[in-house]
C-alpha cells in the first residue's frame, strides 16, 4: 500500500510516461526504430516516446493498464492494514509508520468506514492545527471514495485517481475489503511489466 497522497506525487497517468516507456534513440524517426532503440535501453530517458511514436507508447502500456486489479493486488499482496475510527490520529500515523504504508483503512468491525493517508495529516490535520493525540481518525478521514473491484482494470483505477485527485482505493471482493490499490501500485506494476517484456524480447533475439 505504498505511494505518496495527493496531487503532485505522480498522481496523474500522464506522469506513467517516465516509469513505463524506457530509453529511445534520439535519431528514431519511426515506431520500428523506437522499438529498436527501446528494447536495447540506448539514448536518452523516453519521454519523447510519446510524442514521437504514439501507437508503440500505447502498445507498450496497453498491456500493462490492462490488467485486472487482481492482477495488480497478487503482484503487491493483499495485507489489508486497518484502524478503529475511534484511534486518534496519532496511533493512526504510528501504525502506518510501523508498517511503513502512506495509506490506511479506517474499518470498524468489518465495515469501511473510510480511508486515511498521509495528505491527509498534512491536510486535514496539520493544517487546521488539530491535536493529533485527542483527535479520532473518524474525523479527518476521506469517506465515500469510490471503490475497486477485482475485475476492473488498472485503467479504470487511474481513471478515478485523475479524475478526483486521490491516491488509493479500497478494493472490494463482494462485500469485503481485500486491499487497497495506489498510484505508485500501479507505476510499479507498469514499470515492472515493461521490463519484463523487454528483458524477452531480449532473450528471444539471443
């Protein structure tokens, strides 16, 4: 459940570019060249891959956004971390510290009642200059966040973090929560994905 809240820590898919796309020639002037170039990690960082060769930035990353949140959850591991929305703020940020997570699920007896991250002590906390000791996490938390269900797709989760500007999700296996997906998640997921392709593709043409 790692990865920093809130907008200006790689919360929009546009910054994915840097994780997903790898290296290409300066001099690539098509999708074929590009690919080339990319898949022996020559020539400067791809942020250009976009902008040169669209379709093959796009079949890369395809692959990758595709996945299901399963998928993604499998990858990460399904450790739900949660507090009781009496704890204070304090032990809140104690036990995201103790499990060194940025995110973490405020559930009373099996129910959610909503999510607390770090932005979150930064803004809801901090800010209005709330005593972190007496406060209970009930009342700075974010409820009412949409939620993730195994079967969607990656897509779909960065679909939401754009759009509402948030950085985790709770993910629902019917009516209980199995997870939480977060943008560095899927940055991860994707860089991952990425390598792992083009380390074939580097077997096959040995």
């Amino acid at each position: 459940m790692d990865g920093a809240g809130g907008r200006g820590f790689c919360d929009s898919p546009s910054m994915l570019i840097r994780v997903i796309s790898g290296q290409i020639s300066s001099s690539a002037s098509s999708a074929d060249s590009c690919e080339i170039q990319l898949l022996f990690g020559c020539g400067p960082t791809a942020s250009e891959l976009l902008f040169r060769s669209p379709g093959l930035y796009y079949r890369q990353s395809a692959k990758a956004m595709n996945a299901s949140i399963s998928t993604l959850l499998a990858y990460k591991g399904t450790k739900v971390f949660s507090v009781p929305s009496t704890t204070t703020v304090f032990n809140a940020v104690c036990e995201m510290n103790l499990h060194n997570i940025s995110s973490i699920l405020v559930m009373d007896g099996g129910r959610l009642m909503g999510l607390f991250t770090a932005r979150d002590v930064l803004t809801r906390v901090i800010e209005p200059d709330l005593d972190v000791h007496t406060t209970p996490v009930h009342q700075v938390m974010v409820t009412n966040h949409p939620t993730l269900t195994l079967d969607m797709k990656a897509m779909d989760a960065m679909s939401i973090f754009e759009r509402l500007h948030c950085s985790h999700l709770a993910v629902f296996d019917g009516s209980r929560v199995v997870g939480v997906i977060s943008i560095s998640d899927i940055s991860s997921w994707s860089a991952t994905a990425h390598r792992a392709e083009t380390e074939s593709m580097r077997a096959f043409l040995t």
